[in-house]
C-alpha cells in the first residue's frame, strides 16, 4: 500500500503571466484517500488537471507510477486516471446512461458495440450514485445535482485505480454527499483506490480523508495525515479565519466552528 | 439505424429522378431513368433510343445541377454537425468561423483579378481563403504558442466573429472595386447551383464523400469532444489531434462547397439541429443521417426555385428566406423548454 502514484517534481504552471503553482514538490501514495484545502483561487484545480494529465508544468514534471505523465499515451492513461470537473455542463441532448456509458470509451474499440462488462459497469456505477431511474432521461433536462451524479457515476464506469475529484459533491444534498463519499472510502478500504479532491467543507474533507494538502496562493502549505492537520493554526494561516476545532467520537475526527458576527466574543 | 438511412437514401433518389424530370421542358419519369441507363450502359442500337434532346436536357443540363446540389447539402450540413461538436454549440455551423467568409473572400478575389479564369482557379482561391482563415481564427484562438492546452470553444468562435467581420469589409471593399464585375461577385455570393457542368459534379463529390469517410472515422471521439476538453482529455481521447482533423476536414469540405455555388447558409445549421432531435446527439448515427438529410433538403429547395417558382431566386436568397424563419421557431421552442 505505500506504493506512490503521483510524484510531482518542482511543478510550474502558469495561465499567460499568472503563475498558478509555484514550484510544487509532493509524492502521493496509491491506496489513500487525499484531501485538497485552500481558499479560492489557490490552484486547487489547477494541481488536479495536471495530475490528470489534461494540463502539464512548464518547468519541472508531473510523474505518474514511475513514469513522466506527459509521454504517457492518454489512451493508457484513462484506464488509470478518471476525473470528476467541478463545473460540468452538456449542452447536447445525450441520455444519462449514454454519458455514463462514455467513461467506457478507453475500452471499447471503434466501431464496436460495448460489451455486457461494459453494460455491468455502467449499470453498477448508477447503482452507487443512485442515478438509476434517471437512465433514459436526457441530460440537459435533469437538475445539476443529478447531473453531477451523471458525471460522477461516468468516472466510477471508467473503472480506475486513480479517482480525480473536483468538488465532485458540492451540488448535492448532504444525504447524497455522505452516501457517495462512505462508498468511495469503502472502495479506498478494500479495493486499494486512490481518492485525490478538492473539498471547499473543511469539516467534511476530515471526516474521509487520510491526508490533507493545505494549499496557498499557488503553493503548498503543508501535507500530513488529518489528525495532525486539522488545527485551529492552520485554518488562521490558510483561511485567515478564527475557529475552534473540537474533536468528534462519532467520526474519530475533528470538526470545526467558525467564528462569525454572531459569535465575536468568544 | 440502417433501416433509416437505406429509407433517406431511396427517397433522395427518387427526388433526384423527380427533379431530372421537372422544369421548363417535363420530362416523364420513365424517360428520366432510360437516359441515365442508355448514358451509362452505351449497348447497340436496341431498336428505339431515347430523344437525343430529352437525352441531352436530362444528362448533361439537370443532372450535373441536381447532383451538384445533394452533395454540397450533403456536405455543408456534416460540416456543420462537426463545427457544433467542437464548438460544444448545438448553433455552430461554417459561418460562426469564419471559414465561409474566407472562402467567399478568396473567391471574390478571383472574380476581381483573374475573371477569365473564373473556372478552374475560384475553387483554389476559395480553399486558399478559407483555409487562411481557418489558420487566423486557430491561431488567434489559442494563446501565444501552438503548444498549450488551446483552442477553447469560447475563443474560437469569438475569434470566428472577430476574422468574418474584418473578410465582410474586405468583401465589400473588392465590390467597390469590382467595377463591371461586382454583378458577378453580387450573383455569386448568393449562391446558385445554375449551370453546373459534370467537373464541377467530380470535384465536389469526391471531396464531400472523402471528408465524410475522414469525419465519420472520428464520430466516436466527437462525441466523447462534445462533453468537453478535461472530459475528453481523461476519458485518453488525443483532443488537439483529432479536433484539428476534423476542423480541416470540415473547412475544406465547406470550402469546395462554397466555391461550387457560393454562399448557402442555414443548411450546415439547420440540419444537424433538426436531425438531432430525431435521431439523438451520438454523431456515429447523427453524421450518415445529415449527410443524406442535407441533401434531401438542398436539391428539394433548389428543385422549388428551378422548376416550381415563376421567377429563380438565388438558392441563397431562398435557404435564408425559409431557414430563418424557421431556425428562429425552434430557437424559441426549445428556450421554452428549457433546453438550448
């Protein structure tokens, strides 16, 4: 379990002038469910494109099981990797299960018709994510939480080691969000998947992750497992924000309040 | 699937054997299909041959026109259906690049410089100018270098916009030029398949049959392009290659077409929007049905012009005239229904 997926090497990226990440240097290891922290604008999203490939450093290197990802075929690849983006529109009229058939693409060859695996898969995927009596429905006319179910069981039919996630729950209702995550972390548990997302809910991110990835204004501020990270100091030093963090039986995890207007005197 | 484009397929054929027998002089069907068969099959003298003037009329004045019509319908409307997958908009079609403009600009150059030669240079001017600007709009669409991620949705049309609007003051300009020869730019930029010869029937078939077996070879990853570049990107589908060759394809497939008959708008928009909503979005069954679809749907509009109204209108003039209307009833209909 202490084999490492991921190793990222001095990575720059930059969006014309502005640099996005500065430098980031950071190993994660297969078999562990990640968490990635930080205020808006912070390169979450950038660090998960490129560590899906779609995006590559202009100096330095993103590495992916050994290899340099950027000479890796994406065919490959997308047996390997799947993500999950935060903002997700069709504009086409594809039915649910023709979207959720697509993350079988890397495996059926063109011009053949997928085969009852493929049909197994993608049945299963909407099994978990609960997206099953929604299957002949067209996706441009579901609401954005059952699109981003879609998008999610796609990424589950693509069947790979590695599971991208770009706030992939931040639209649904918090019994759908619970549900998808305890299945994820169960997969983690006893099939060796590697969970990588971004969480904008601290109070979520340290009830499943096993590590969290504190991140700053295009760096990295600190990577370590849950319990050492989730302090009052690093949400003041990452969030500017004050908090008292109290540590919950229930999840073996602590949770954090927030100080608001309400509560200036504490 | 095939069922229902083995019936497209019959139906073009019998529209193509009908209009070969409208117009000035009518032909009865029968006599339609003798003259094709005599033409194509040349035996001995089997007693009574068909009139050398009906003959004539039918193989070497409608055909070629007809003919011309179902494959740059054929060939504007799979066009169009590629643009919109790209451009991840269902209302995308050759014009929202640029690349009509740009062929149009060729051509009108060549109508300007050289109009004795109209002939067998405006085709290559048309492709020159169209493939210009397919270059123009890539290349300003997708940053200061070739080699990033590139050529988002947004900026290609927008730079589409930006190039066709600069080409339009440019077509103008060559009109103001143009002299005893803007009635020829004027005519021909509102496009007409009169008087089309069998050359112009060779060019324009073997480059829209050839581009469509190219577009139809990458229908599966159009689809999975249409979700999205990260989408397509991780599902390991090569977007920057594939959507280049398709782009290219499309533009030289648009291009020949607009260099045959100028100008026709809406049927690369039209069809593909219309036929999505009977045969679905999935462009491995969407692409034969537009083709055949796209020429039904020419050569019936042009029959309509030639043979049934008094007066010829400009074939242009006529998909504008009914294609508007029309494009801005399900326009409205599916805003109503929430979908776009």
């Amino acid at each position: 379990m202490t084999e490492i997926c991921h190793d990222i090497r001095q990575a720059v990226f930059a969006y014309d002038r502005d640099i996005v990440l500065t430098g980031i240097s950071e190993t994660f290891k297969k078999g562990r469910f990640y968490g990635i922290l930080g205020p808006n604008g912070c390169g979450k999203t950038t660090l998960l494109d490129l560590m899906a490939g779609f995006i590559h450093p202009h100096t330095g290197e993103v590495r992916f099981m050994g290899k340099c990802l950027k000479k890796t075929p994406k065919k490959i690849l997308a047996k390997q990797i799947s993500l999950v983006s935060q903002n997700f529109y069709i504009n086409f009229p594809y039915r649910v299960s023709d979207v959720v058939m697509m993350g079988r693409y890397p495996y059926i060859p063109r011009f053949s018709s997928p085969s009852a695996q493929d049909f197994q898969k993608c049945d299963q995927a909407m099994e978990i994510t609960g997206i099953r009596r929604l299957k002949g429905q067209l996706v441009t006319e579901i609401s954005g939480g059952e699109r981003q179910r879609t998008v999610f069981a796609r990424a589950l039919a693509q069947d790979t080691d590695i599971l991208l996630l770009d706030e992939a729950t931040s639209n649904l209702d918090i019994r759908h969000s619970i549900h998808l995550l305890d299945t994820v972390k169960k997969m983690v548990r006893e099939k060796g998947l590697t969970v990588i997302s971004v969480f904008q809910d601290i109070n979520l991110a340290a009830i499943f992750c096993d590590e969290m990835v504190f991140m700053k204004k295009g760096t990295l501020v600190k990577k370590g497992p849950t319990q050492d990270l989730m302090t009052e100091q690093m949400l003041e030093t990452v969030f500017h924000i004050q908090s008292k963090i109290r540590f919950e039986p229930l999840y073996q995890a602590g949770q954090a309040v927030f100080k608001t207007g309400k509560a200036a005197s504490w | 699937m095939v069922t229902e484009n083995l019936v497209l397929l019959g139906l073009l054929c019998l529209i193509v054997i009908g209009s070969a027998g409208m117009g000035y002089i009518p032909v009865p069907f029968s006599d339609v299909t003798r003259s094709i068969f005599e033409t194509v099959f040349p035996g001995p003298d089997a007693g009574q041959k068909i009139d050398a003037v009906i003959r004539t009329v039918v193989m070497d004045v409608r055909l070629p026109r007809i003919l011309t019509a179902v494959f740059v319908g054929a060939g504007l409307a799979v066009s169009g259906a590629v643009y919109q997958g790209i451009l991840l908009n269902p209302l995308a079609d050759p014009f929202t690049l640029g690349i009509s403009a740009g062929a149009a600009f060729g051509a009108s150059l060549a109508i300007l410089f050289f109009p004795s030669l109209n002939l067998y240079i405006l085709p290559g001017f048309a492709f020159s100018g169209a493939a210009v600007t397919l270059l123009i709009v890539i290349f300003l669409s997708s940053g200061h270098t070739f080699d990033r991620q590139g050529l988002s949705s947004n900026s290609l049309i927008l730079s589409g916009i930006i190039v066709s609007s600069i080409l339009s003051a440019g077509i103008s300009f060559l009109k103001y030029l143009a002299d005893e020869q803007v009635a020829i730019i004027i005519f021909w930029l509102m496009g007409s398949f009169a008087s089309r010869t069998w050359m112009d029937v060779s060019l324009v078939s073997i480059t829209v049959v050839g581009g469509f077996i190219v577009i139809y070879y990458f229908s599966r990853d159009l689809n999975i392009i249409s979700l999205g570049d990260r989408m397509a990107v991780t599902l390991g589908v090569e977007t920057r290659r594939v959507m280049l060759y398709l782009l290219f394809t499309a533009s030289f497939v648009t291009a020949i077409c607009v260099s045959v008959s100028g100008i026709i708008g809406f049927v690369g928009l039209l069809v593909p929007h219309m036929m999505r909503s009977f045969a679905g979005p999935d462009n491995q069954r969407l692409l034969p049905v537009c083709f055949l679809a796209g020429a039904i749907l020419m050569l019936s509009a042009d029959t309509v012009t030639r043979a049934i109204l008094p007066v010829e209108i400009p074939i242009g003039v006529l998909t504008a005239l009914i294609g508007g209307p029309f494009f801005c009833f399900i326009f409205r209909r599916n805003h109503m229904r929430g979908r776009q």
